[in-house]
C-alpha cells in the first residue's frame, strides 16, 4: 500500500510482508 507498512503498493515493507505472509501459507 501507499503507507510505510501496507501490503499491495509503494510501502516500504511490502515485499516482505508478502513473503511473510506466503511463507506462513507454506508451512
């Protein structure tokens, strides 16, 4: 997202929580 912490935009994090949350998926 748009903010520093959001999913599914420019936020700065959102790479890894994506990868976090497929991560949790996975296991």
């Amino acid at each position: 997202g748009r903010g520093v912490m959001s999913i599914g935009g420019a936020g700065v994090f959102d790479g890894i929580f994506l990868v976090g949350i497929i991560s949790a998926l996975l296991t």
